[in-house]
C-alpha cells in the first residue's frame, strides 16, 4: 500500500511539472494553453474508479477525468 502511495505521488508530482512545462512552453510561441477544453487523466494498471484529480499550473486549473 505503501509503494502504491509513493508511485501515485511520483507521477502526480510529474504529471503536475509536464502541465507546468505545457503552459510554459506554450506561451513562449504566443499559444495558450485552453483550461476548459484541455483534460488530464492519469492512468495506472491496478486504477481505481473515481479518482480524478485536478492539475494547477500556475494560473490555470485542468481537469481530472476518468
């Protein structure tokens, strides 16, 4: 239980620093990134149903789906 804990919290702290890098990124080309049409989805073998987390990145906040 424990390792299956620190593995979602691994990808969640990497999943967290991709949407980071995606907003960055995006407006370095004078994009932006858009919150409401974008979704996460975080996907493990063993998932769980109705875990959806929403991701923050900086301003924006992209939502978790199943």
């Amino acid at each position: 239980m424990l390792m299956m804990l620190i593995y979602w919290i691994e990808a969640y702290i990497l999943l967290h620093k991709n949407m980071g890098a995606l907003v960055t990124a995006s407006k370095e080309l004078d994009l932006e990134v858009n919150a409401e049409k974008t979704k996460n989805m975080v996907m493990f073998q063993d998932q769980q149903a109705g875990q959806n987390h929403n991701i923050k990145a900086g301003n924006k906040s992209f939502q978790g789906v199943e």
